[in-house]
C-alpha cells in the first residue's frame, strides 16, 4: 500500500503526498482524497516521504502530514543518512528543500502542546485539527493548493517558537 500512486480520473488532477503514521486513518483520509479527485502517494513515515519526494518523477503539489510521526524502529538521524525519521515539521522543511513547489499541511490532535514541544511558530504552516470532517479536509487541501508555496525562510526563521503580530490559525 505505501508508496503506491493512486491515479484519479482526472488527468491533471493535484497529486497530494499523505504522511499519517495510523494505517486506518492513512486509508480513511486517502479513500476521501482520491474520491474528491486528486491523486495520492501515501507514505508509512518520514523517512519514505523522503525517499517520494527525492524519487517520485511527476509532481508533487501538496505535503498533508502528522506532525508527530512515530518512529519505525530505533534509528539515529545522522548527516549521512539521506532520508532520517524526522517529525512533520522538519519533514516540511527537507520536503520543501527538495520539491521548491510543494504546500503543505500539518496536522495534529494537541495543536498548542504540539507546536510548542517543537518550538513550530505558529501560522507558520496551514494546520488541520484532530479530529476532523473529512470535507473540512478537502476543503482545506483545495484552499492550500491556491496559494503559493512556502518559503525556507518562513518555515525556520525568527526565535523559535516565538509568536510574531498576525499570526494566526488556517482551520
């Protein structure tokens, strides 16, 4: 199932890269992604969305990811491994580093807990709630998808975790 690309009928329809680290609710979202008409590559953690994101030939048009991401298994992140198990935060940022034109969307189930264990700036990321509506999902994916991509800098600059004036929630 992971890494497999679910084609929709449309033949330029968005393709959405779906990191979620519970397998039913990878299936969930995706059977709902696919049926709104975008294409999907699902991926069982960071280190495989890596691994998409560096070798997938098509394009990728939006990241939709956990922004805590169990590990596989023990792993030490080092320089020399290419694709570590990173949280969703920092795979947004290497994801972003690889594909310049990738948006993304983090999702989490404990926002402010999860965002400050991170020191994630907040509104620095489109973010989904958990639990959600499913068509609140869509709706965000299509809202997300009409705005430019992030930069670099935006995802990694100023204090971390420091709030700055306007920042506020995508919901």
């Amino acid at each position: 199932m992971s890494g497999q690309q679910n084609i929709a009928p449309q033949s330029q329809s968005p393709t959405i890269l779906l990191v979620v680290d519970e397998p039913s609710m990878t299936m969930l979202c995706k059977t709902i992604l696919l049926q709104a008409g975008f294409s999907v590559l699902d991926a069982d953690g960071s280190s495989e969305a890596l691994k998409i994101c560096t070798q997938h030939e098509g394009p990728i048009d939006l990241l939709l990811t956990d922004l805590i991401l169990s590990p596989p298994g023990f792993q030490l992140a080092s320089s020399s491994n290419q694709f570590p198990h990173v949280h969703g935060h920092e795979l947004a940022v290497r994801a972003l580093r690889i594909r310049k034109d990738l948006r993304i969307i983090l999702m989490s189930d404990n926002i402010d807990k999860d965002l400050a264990g991170y020191n994630i700036r907040r509104g620095s990321l489109p973010f989904l709630p958990k639990p959600f509506e499913l068509q609140a999902m869509v709706t965000l994916v299509r809202q997300v998808l009409n705005t430019s991509p992030p930069s670099i800098e935006s995802l990694t600059a100023g204090p971390p975790g420091a709030p700055t004036a306007g920042d506020g929630w995508v919901d």
